[in-house]
C-alpha cells in the first residue's frame, strides 16, 4: 500500500540521490537538480511535497501546486483559478516497473480534487518522454497542448474534475 507523507529536511540526502538518477535526469529538463535545503523548510499554502512510501521505504516525490498562486508563475498568469499541477517522480529505480506510480498519481490527484477542491489537475512531461505521455493518457489525462517552458519541450496534459469522477 502506497502512503505519501511530508517531505522534511531529513529527506535531503535521499532527494539528492534521486536527482542523480539518469532516468530522473531524463525526465527532468532544464530544471536541473532543486535546491532541497531551501524549498523542502518553506511552508507555503499554495503547494505540498510530498514522500511515497511502500512499506515505510520511500520510492518517489510528489510537488502539487496551485498553478494560480504558485510564485514564479510557470504555468502563466491566465491560468484559470482552481487549476493545480502536479510534479511526479519515482526516484528509486528498483521500484519503477511495479505500478507504485499509478497508485502515487491516484493519490496525487484525490489529494487535489478532494483536499485542495482543484477542478484541473495539469502535468508537463517533457515531449521526449513518451512513457510517461502514455502512462498519463492512461490515468484519463488528456493533452491541451504543446508548449515551451524555459527551452524543454513539452506536452500539456489536463484531467478535470469531472473526468475524474466519471
């Protein structure tokens, strides 16, 4: 069963190792490794980091915004209110494979319908990164489009709350 829980400044050194991953990299883009000793300290009302765990072992980051509100903007300044994204990774590569990020994306995703009263949830994979357009495609995510952020490459994909119950 997976479980997520916060991520706290005792997680560093595992994030760290998962940031030099190849698949993580890969995945990535131009956003490079974070910068864990200042975001993972900030509370902010706007976001959650988030731990997956399976079987108290972690296995994988989750980072769920309101694209409205969050500080620098990334989603654009036209994004309509009530929309959140989620930022997802399983950094443990024995652990890929299993089906613990279908189970961390449906945690992910009643965490932002239910806790938070998103009515869009939207993710970014980079256009490289077709395993993960069809895992999204798979989870009833449907692409909006192809856009720029920074120079990577991506695809936009949506999930509206009533998708999700349907």
């Amino acid at each position: 069963m997976v479980l997520l829980r916060s991520a706290t400044v005792d997680d560093i050194a595992l994030l760290k190792s998962w940031d030099e991953d190849p698949d993580v990299i890969a995945a990535s883009g131009d956003d490079g490794p974070w910068a864990w000793h200042i975001e993972l300290p900030r509370t902010l009302r706007w976001r959650e980091l988030l731990i997956a765990e399976v079987d108290d072992t972690p296995f994988g980051f989750l980072q769920l915004i309101d694209a409205l509100d969050e500080e620098t903007h990334y989603w654009g300044l036209d994004v309509e209110p009530g929309a959140w994204a989620i930022d997802i990774w399983i950094g443990s590569a024995e652990h890929r494979g299993r089906g613990l990020g279908t189970e961390m994306m449906r945690l992910a995703l009643d965490r932002c319908f239910d806790r938070h009263g998103a009515i869009a949830v939207l993710i970014d994979p980079l256009e490289s990164n077709t395993r993960a357009h069809r895992f999204y495609e798979r989870m009833g995510f449907r692409l909006v489009e192809h856009r720029v952020f920074g120079s990577d490459r991506c695809r936009v994909y949506r999930i509206d709350r009533a998708d999700r119950a349907s």
